[in-house]
C-alpha cells in the first residue's frame, strides 16, 4: 500500500515539473518575443545563440509563427546558416517536448490505454511503423507539430528513430523558408511567391489525403 502511495505522489511530482517547466517556456516566450526577435535581427554570435533558443521555445507554443520567424532567421544569417540555426532549435525544442511529455505523462497514458484494447493495436502498431509515420507526418503536416511529439512522447516510440525522422522530415521546410527569407530583401515578391507555392502544395496534398480517406470510409445505412 505504502509503495503504490509513494509511486502515486512521484508520478504527481512529475506532472507537476512537467506542466512548470511547460508554463514558464511559454511565458517566456510571450514576455520576451519582441526583445529576443530584436537580438535575431541584429546579428552575430549572440543572436544565433538567441536564435537557436527562441525557434526551440517557438517549438512548445508558437509565439511567433515558425515561417516567420524562419524566414527572418534565413534573411539575417543566410540560407545555409538559416536553415542550421532554425534545424538546431526546431529539434532541441522538439526533443525537449518527447522527453518532457514522456517523462510526465507517460505513466496516465499508459494505465489509460489498458482499458482499451483496441486502442493499444493500434498503438501498437503505429511503434513498428513508427519511423515512417513520423516522417510523413513532418513532411506532410496533416497533424500539428506539437502534437505528433505529444504522441510520440505518450507512446513507446524510441528516441532516436524519433529524432532522425524529425531531422529528416524538417529539412525540406526550414530550407524553403530559410531561402525565401534569404531573398526577401533582394527580391520580396519571389520570395512571398516561393513561399505561397509551398503553402498551396502542401494544402492540397491534404486535401487530397483527406478526400481520400473520407471517400474510403463506408457508408453508413
């Protein structure tokens, strides 16, 4: 009795930390977006560290909206060192998310899904797959972001093909919007272009991939 208490009360205290560490990443970035986007804009050491920094909390809860801010990031550094600065604070802010997600509420997730077998084949299913889903899914954004390293963090999925899969499905976008913001101050229109062909590509490629799934589903007499 006294053992399950005591495995209660640790698993509250990671809820807990959890959700304090959540809030003040998010609080941060409200009351400090405007101070840290001024340190992007001028540049140099200091401004890649705050960078890297400001996409990783960007990550939690979007302040300011990623292309924005990526594009920004590229028109200031550039696109090869763009797309390396937002990539480095896309997945810390990423991986950070997995674990802090794992590590509070993975226990209520688990004990929650027990009750439901069907659920826990799919789950089950979705880890075997798990490299291949995850990367269609930050290729093809059909589920938010955050909410795919929620799942991903509930679920039994491995760190590292988690991590290499979000490497790997990232690229193709933050190098799009680190280009495009490279060349906005050059040339905005084909910059605003590039970036709304992206946009329109994207959109019906889900649009797609939801017609087809709702055309699949039987109908109901």
């Amino acid at each position: 009795m006294m053992d399950s208490k005591k495995v209660e009360e640790s698993a509250m205290q990671k809820r807990i930390i959890s959700i304090c560490i959540l809030l003040f990443i998010i609080a941060l970035g409200f009351l400090q977006k405007d101070e840290l986007l001024e340190v992007v804009k001028q540049g140099g050491i200091l401004a890649v560290l705050v960078s890297m920094v400001f996409v990783a909390i960007c990550v939690f809860f979007p302040v300011v909206p990623f292309p924005v801010l990526a594009g920004v990031i590229g028109a200031v550094f550039g696109m090869m060192q763009g797309v390396f600065i937002s990539l480095v604070g896309a997945m810390a802010g990423t991986m950070g998310f997995f674990f802090l997600s794992r590590y509070g509420f993975r226990d209520i997730a688990e004990s929650k899904l027990s009750h439901y077998p069907k659920i826990t084949q799919y789950e089950e299913f979705f880890n075997k797959n798990s490299f291949v889903a995850i990367l269609t899914f930050r290729l093809i954004p059909i589920i938010p972001a955050p909410i795919v390293n929620i799942i991903c963090g509930l679920s039994k999925v491995k760190a590292i093909p988690f991590f290499i899969a979000s490497v790997l499905g990232k690229i193709p976008n933050i190098l799009i919007l680190s280009y495009a913001g490279s060349l906005f101050s050059s040339n905005k229109l084909f910059s605003f272009g590039m970036y709304g062909c992206y946009v329109i590509i994207i959109f019906l490629i889900n649009f797609v991939l939801l017609f087809r799934r709702s055309a699949n589903k039987p109908s109901i007499k």
